[in-house]
C-alpha cells in the first residue's frame, strides 16, 4: 500500500517538480552549460511541426536528458528537439548569447518564447552561407533577449550529416569574446607549429632531395586543411558564401590526409626492404582513400562520414602496425614512427567514441588535436632519425663500396691480365695456324713433286730423304699447332674403343723402316692378348711417335728399343718405352718437359716433342715419368686411365671404306665443245700449289683453275662444272663461303666439292661438313688418295643421274615435303616443257630463256642430272605425251603427233618408233 502511495504522489507532483528545472541566468554569472536542463525528443520520421510540439500531440514526450556531459547522437539524419527553460535574473543590460559549438549541424531551428506567449523562429547551421548567419563567428551563435525574472521556453531543432553532439552554452557577449579569443589563440599556435614544419620539412627536401620530407610536409598541409574544416574555419574563411563546397569538403581532406598518410608511411617504412608481401595491403590502403575522396564529390551523406570515421580507424590500427613489425626488424627510426601513430590512435578514438555518442570524455573537444600534434612531433623526431640512420647506413656502404672498389680494381687488373694472356694465346693459334697453313702448301707440293719424280725416274736415295725430311717438316709443323690449340684451351677430346696392343704394334711397324736402317732392335713385350681402352687416339698415336722417334733418335746403331705395356691397376695401365740410347744428364732431367728446351744439343731437336707429350697424356687424365742414366738408356713411362671394358662388336679403329672405282667416261655431245673430259674447277691461291694440282688431274679431266673464292663462285656458275676443288683459306671469300654458295644455289647445288686444306682440327673439318662439302682432304695429300676419291663422287654422280632420269615424269616426287634443289630445277623444267608441249617451235632455246640460265648452264646442270640434253628432254616428254594420248584417245596417229608438237607423221612415227620399239599403231593395239 505504501508503494502504490509513492507512485500516485510522484505522478501528481512530477509536472510541478519538473517545470521548476530553470536555466537561472545570474548577473555574476557568465557561462552557463544546458544540458542539465535538457529535455530531448527524437524524431526518426523528420515529420513533426513545432505546431505539433507545441499541442503535445500523440506520441510527443520529451524526456530528461539525464547525463552529465555534452549531449551526443552520434552520425545520423534523424531529427532532434531539444527544449530547455530559462529565466534571466541578472542587470537588465546584460547581454547573452547562445552558443552551439558543432559547426557540423545542417540545419539549426531556434524557437524562443517572447512575452507575448509567440515564438521568435531563427536559423543557422552550415547549409546557410556564413555571410547570412546572425552572428558572423566561427560557432554557431544566436542572440538571446530575455526579459528579466520571466520563465522563457527555448527550443532547438537540429539536423546533420555529421557527428551530432550539441555543446550548448549561454554566455554573456563580454565573456563569450574572451573565451574565443582565447580559442582561436590556442588554434593560432595549433596551426602555428603545423606550418613552421610543413616550411621546415619542405626546405629539407629541397636541400636534402629526399622525398619524405615532401611527402610529409603534404600530410601535415592536408591535416592542418581538415582541422580547419573540422573547427569552423573554412566556413568563415574558405567557404563564407558556399555552404554545399564546405560540406563536401571535409570528408574529401579526410580521405586526402589519409592517401598521404599511406604513403608517407610506405616510404618512411621502407615497406619493399622491411615488409615484403605487405606492399599489396598499402596499394589497397590508398585505394579506399582515393575512392573516399572520389565519392565526396558526389555526395556528403551521414554514411559517407561514418564510412570515412571507420576507414581512417583500420587505417591507422594498421599502419601502427606495420610501424611495430618494421621497429622489430631492426629499424630504430620506426619506434619514433610507432609512438607517433599511438598518439594518433588515442586522439583517433576518443574523437571517434564521442562523435558516435559511445563514450564522453573530458578531453573530447581536444583529443584529436592533442593527437595529432604529437603525432607530428613524434614523426619529425622520426624522420631526423631515419635521415640519420640512412646517412650512417650510407657512409658505411660507402667505406664497403671503397672497399669493394679496390677489390674490384684488383679482380680487373687480374681480368686484365688473363683477357691478356687470352688475346695472348689467340694471337699464338692464330699465328701458328696461320704460319702452318703456309707451311703446308709448300710442303704438299714438294711431297706431291717427289712422288711424280719417283714414278718417273724411279725410287732413289734422293728422292727417299726429300720425302723423310718433308714428312719431318710436317710432323714438327702439326706439333706446333697442337701446342698452340692447348694453349688456348680449344683442344676437345674425343675418344674411341682401340685395342691397345694392336694399335701400338702398328704404330712400331710404321718405324721398322727407321730402326732397321739403324740396325736397332725395336719390339713389343706384354703379357696381354688385348687390352681395351677408351681414349682419343689421334692422340695417343702423337704421344707413342714422338716417344718412338725420340728412342730411335737418341739410340745408337745397334741398340735396342722397347715398347713394354703392363697394367699396375684396374684403373689405370702403364706403357713404358725404354732405349739404350745416350740417357740424359742428371742436370737436365728436371727441364726435360720445358718447351724448346734441349737436352742432347748435339742430336738437334726443336724442344717441342716431350712438352707436347706430356700436356696431351695430361689432357687424357694420365701422367709421364722418366728414368734415364747417363750412357745406359732412358724410360719413359705414360700412365693411362683404364676401365678395362672390352666392347661388343668390331668398334675398333677402321678404315674408311671408299666406293668401288669406275672408269667409264661419258659420251658427250656435240651441242657443247670441249666436252669430252669432265670438268674440274680448282680454287686455290697458291699458284704452285694449283700448278700441282693441274699437273696432277690434266690427262683425265679438263681443269681450270681460279685464284680466289669470288673467282671460283662466278666460273662453277658459269661452266657448271662436274667437281670443284677448293681451299679453306683464300682471300675474299674463304673454302666455307664457296660450298655454302654453290650447295644453295640451283645451277650448282648438285656439283661435288672436294675441300683440300691444311686446317686439320676436328672442328674445321666439321664446319666443312656442315657447308655440305663432299669430301675433306687435308694437306699434304697423295696424288692417288685425290684421284680416287674425285672418281668415286663421279661415281656416286653417275648413280644419281639413273634415278632422276627414272624421277622425271613421277608426280609424286613433286609433293615431296622438302625437295632437293635438284628436284625443284626438274620440276621447273618439267613444268615449263609441259606447258609448251604442244607448240612445235619451242625448242631448246627458249627453254633456256624462260628458266632465265645461260645454254650452257641448263645444258650441264641437266646432262649432270639426267644424262640428257635438253632437246633430248623435250623430245621424250613429247614422245611420253604421245604415248599417253595413243592410249587414251582414238585420235588419228598425225592428230596425236601434232598435239605433242611434233607436225611431221613421217618423223613422228620414226622416232616413237625408235623409243618404244612399236610403230604407233602398234603400240595402240596392244
């Protein structure tokens, strides 16, 4: 019963207890906070009149504003009454204002009881230009005449797009002057320090050239942009007389200071060296600041500002951070960035909580800004900092780089001296390349000359020391050559399967000559039938020469040499080549590998042969040892690497099989004189050398002879020759130059090219090969080695003429998928002929001007194909036509003739007769 008492008394007295909560304005006073005295009705539809609020219409109640701070809505276009009682006790010539300092509000709607009992309606906010506001001040301001000791109702109408708290508070003017001249004092310091160092960091970048003072400087001109729009400044300094650019203002330099906060901080971080993968979480950063400042363009809607509220927040919680992550990895200017950015992050959010209406503190009004200036204290301490640690960081890469440098200039003076040594040891195979080529020719014409002499004259003692010193010469020169190409390191290696012992009883056979005239004793001694080896031989063969060549050399008549092969291991095989020769003296032993160093002065000797010995059984993996006294003898012992397989099948050493030998000559015919010999060209510079040649070829070809590369290409395609002869190097266009011209060319491609040349390495002869040369003779040659091998590619020509001759009416050689050169010159032949068959005037001639080639380059290039002429090719295309015709048609047999280009019946039948062997009435029939 007593609560129900309670309740009955509190609902009677509440409206009387209620109407006497009164702002009361005292003359001593002159600031007075309202929101004690609030009352607060929220109209979420923006459909209630004042008229409505006045009759208390259904569903209007106003409630107590119970908190005891700053009243706040937080972002939201809902519209706000606020209604509070006053009575004015003071002077009665005191004057007062009514502040609201949010100078975010839209639309403010003041509505003031006059004595009369009416309402005075006024209007502010920043959707009115500030040239038209009642007062012309930074807050939103009116003036408030109230009678002396009277209750007067106030009420507020409020709408915005941002933030709404509502400080509202009545001054007297006096007081509300020096309160905002102190105001705008401290905002005068603010923006004070803001631009000393926007000046201060913008002189560092013009000095210093380091970018991050520009782009710091830029972030704090966009914040110093966005507190002024943020406080009221814009709007009475900016924007006085539009309204609509200042709304879409602020969020624009939100986003604005947000792009460049992103960007300071990737350059400040060092985000590519520091937070690798992190570079597309900044590019997405900056992405919605761009896309902020875009859309503030077209609208300035509370979910704009909400948006812009919580991106600036992630924003900034994420590049603290990243500030942490750089700071612990050892970049000490980021710590002063991390404390930078927690004092943003506290302004940040106590600024945040309070304009959503979630937390009030008492610092709200000023959290951002205390903030943001430590914020920019904390990241000009920072930037010095770093500037700092990239200048410590810079000198000592500048003593690693002087460092480097001098390593640098000592690994160039080494490279200098090695590409040196390289150019060195080119120029040497050069030279010795060069110097033996033009031992060579002379060589080959000697040699070449002693053997015509002793076909002649017969062998004589003359003759035989002529040959054995020539072959020395050659022997030393090919000695040298091969030093020259290990030098520079161009000496491959390419083994074969050989048996060992039967490969060095044919290299003892080739020096009984030697021995037996020296009345020495030379023989092989092994316990081993076979022994396999895999190795190069070419080289193998110079090392067991000049070991051989030395024993016999330095043996005297009577004496003994052995050649000794026994295995100590199954890697590795020994080969021993003792004499009873002179031996060498014990101060000589230790140069005994030197090149050109001689040890027995009096026996000659270039010095080159044991030098070249042991480098080559070194190149093979082996070594060399000797021991040697003093009128005794000496041993030389090679050690070769050995894995004693024995292979399956004859892949021993081989000669090379050639094709039998065909001396049957061509009969020529008398369209073309001088035919009766098949024609060789011969390109060499050396005239004694051609001369040989010439000499050696003359009774049974018809030679000619050019003295360079660009000669010998325009004669082959003048006279179509049958074989050309060709050196590697000529002046003007070398041996390789020749073939590849003549093999890729229709009026020769089918001419064999024998390539005689003293460039003996595997690789020229290789290079040779690939230009499509027939065959490769190196000098000095034998006149019957070349005389074979010309024979047998003649041969081999002879072999190819059969079966283009059976080819030429085959249509199915035309769709080969890559035809020859020779098969395209047939098919054109075939192709012009066929389309001129019928005409009885188209002779040899104009076929040779529609194939645009001389009479005697189709003449030759089809003899050497074919083994016709081209009028006998016509006329057995007309004869092949006609036999089709006479089997295919019932043309009369003149009609056929005629049809086939051939008028006379008479001729016609004689000669079909004479091919197929029937009459063509026969041939009909059957």
């Amino acid at each position: 019963m007593r609560w129900i008492l309670l309740l009955l008394f509190g609902i009677i007295f509440y409206p009387i207890f209620g109407q006497n909560q009164v702002l009361e304005l005292e003359s001593q006073g002159s600031a007075y906070p309202v929101y004690p005295f609030l009352y607060l009705f929220n109209d979420s539809e923006g459909k209630v009149t004042f008229s409505m609020i006045l009759k208390r219409d259904q569903g209007i109640n106003f409630e107590k504003y119970k908190s005891n701070g700053v009243p706040s809505f937080g972002y939201s276009r809902d519209v706000h009454w606020l209604r509070f009682r006053v009575i004015n006790r003071a002077d009665i010539d005191k004057k007062w204002w009514l502040e609201i300092n949010n100078t975010h509000i839209d639309d403010l709607q003041l509505y003031v009881q006059q004595a009369d009992g009416r309402f005075l309606r006024r209007q502010s906010g920043d959707l009115i230009p500030f040239n038209q506001r009642e007062i012309q001040l930074r807050p939103l301001l009116f003036k408030l005449d109230l009678p002396p000791n009277m209750p007067v109702d106030v009420y507020l109408r409020l709408v915005g797009s941002q933030d709404m708290n509502v400080p509202i508070v009545i001054y007297d003017q006096t007081t509300h002057w020096s309160v905002l001249a102190y105001k705008n004092f401290l905002w005068g310091i603010f923006f004070g320090i803001l631009c000393i160092i926007v000046l201060y960091h913008l002189t560092l970048y013009f000095i210093l050239k380091d970018i991050t003072y520009l782009l710091y400087s830029l972030y704090i001109g966009s914040v110093a942009l966005m507190e002024l729009g943020f406080e009221g400044f814009s709007a009475q300094y900016l924007f006085y007389d539009s309204p609509l650019l200042l709304n879409h203002s602020h969020v624009l330099l939100v986003g604005l200071s947000t792009f460049l906060a992103v960007v300071l901080s990737y350059q400040f971080l060092d985000v590519s060296k520091y937070l690798k993968g992190w570079e597309i979480g900044f590019w997405g950063a900056m992405a919605v600041a761009v896309f902020m400042i875009v859309v503030s363009f077209f609208t300035h809607d509370v979910w704009l500002n909400i948006l812009a509220n919580a991106v600036v927040t992630l924003i900034a919680m994420g590049l603290f951070g990243a500030g942490v992550v750089v700071w612990r990895r050892g970049n000490r200017a980021a710590l002063f960035y991390v404390l930078s950015w927690t004092s943003m992050q506290f302004g940040v959010i106590i600024s945040t909580l309070f304009r959503l209406g979630i937390w009030q503190v008492p610092i709200h009004d000023a959290s951002f800004q205390i903030g943001t200036l430590f914020q920019i204290l904390f990241l000009a301490v920072g930037i010095g900092a770093r500037f700092k640690q990239a200048y410590d960081e810079r000198a000592a890469l500048q003593a690693q780089l002087l460092t480097q440098q001098k390593q640098v200039s000592e690994t160039a003076l080494r490279l200098q001296k090695v590409e040196y040594q390289a150019q060195l040891n080119e120029f040497k195979t050069r030279f010795y390349t060069n110097i033996t080529h033009e031992f060579r020719t002379p060589l080959t014409v000697i040699l070449g000359m002693t053997e015509q002499l002793k076909k002649q004259w017969g062998t004589s003692d003359t003759l035989t020391v002529i040959r054995r010193n020539g072959e020395q010469l050659l022997n030393l020169i090919n000695q040298l050559l091969e030093l020259a190409r290990m030098d520079s390191k161009v000496l491959p290696l390419r083994n074969k399967n050989l048996d060992l012992i039967s490969f060095l009883s044919t290299q003892i056979q080739a020096f009984e000559g030697v021995a037996a005239a020296k009345k020495i004793n030379i023989h092989l001694r092994t316990d081993y039938p076979a022994l396999w080896l895999s190795i190069d031989d070419e080289k193998l063969q110079s090392m067991i020469t000049n070991l051989l060549s030395n024993a016999l050399k330095f043996s005297n008549e009577g004496g003994m040499v052995e050649v000794n092969v026994h295995s100590r291991t199954n890697t590795s095989v020994q080969v021993d080549v003792t004499d009873s020769g002179v031996g060498i003296k014990e101060e000589d032993m230790p140069y005994i590998f030197d090149r050109f160093y001689q040890a027995n002065h009096q026996r000659g000797g270039a010095g080159i042969g044991m030098s070249l010995t042991k480098e080559l059984v070194e190149l093979l993996g082996g070594s060399i040892q000797v021991w040697s006294q003093a009128e005794i003898g000496t041993t030389f012992r090679l050690t070769l690497p050995f894995k004693g397989t024995i292979p399956s099948g004859d892949e021993g050493l081989q000669a090379s099989q050639l094709l039998p030998i065909n001396h049957k000559k061509d009969a020529e015919e008398v369209e073309i004189k001088n035919e009766e010999l098949p024609q060789v060209l011969v390109v060499e510079d050396s005239t004694d050398l051609a001369h040989y040649l010439e000499t050696c070829l003359r009774d049974r070809y018809e030679v000619k002879v050019a003295s360079d590369g660009h000669a010998g290409i325009r004669d082959a395609f003048e006279m179509i020759p049958d074989l050309v002869i060709t050196d590697v190097m000529m002046p003007k266009a070398d041996g390789y130059e020749l073939c590849h011209t003549l093999k890729n060319d229709e009026r020769t491609s089918h001419v064999p090219i024998i390539m005689l040349t003293a460039k003996v390495a595997y690789e020229d002869k290789l290079q040779g090969l690939q230009q499509g040369v027939d065959a490769y003779l190196t000098k000095p040659f034998y006149e019957d080695e070349l005389l074979v091998v010309i024979e047998n590619l003649l041969q081999v020509r002879q072999t190819l003429k059969a079966k283009y001759l059976l080819e030429i009416q085959n249509t199915a050689s035309e769709a080969k998928l890559e035809p020859t050169l020779e098969d395209a010159f047939l098919l054109r032949i075939k192709q012009i002929v066929d389309a001129r068959l019928s005409d009885e005037s188209f002779d040899n001639q104009q076929l040779c001007e529609q194939m645009n080639l001389s009479r005697t380059q189709v003449y030759r290039k089809l003899k050497a194909l074919t083994d016709l002429s081209p009028s006998d090719y016509i006329r057995q295309q007309r004869l092949e036509k006609a036999a089709v015709l006479l089997l295919t048609t019932d043309w009369p047999i003149a009609e056929v003739g005629m049809a086939v280009g051939i008028g006379d019946a008479n001729y016609f039948a004689r000669i079909f007769t004479k091919q197929y062997h029937l009459t063509p009435s026969a041939y009909r029939k059957k």
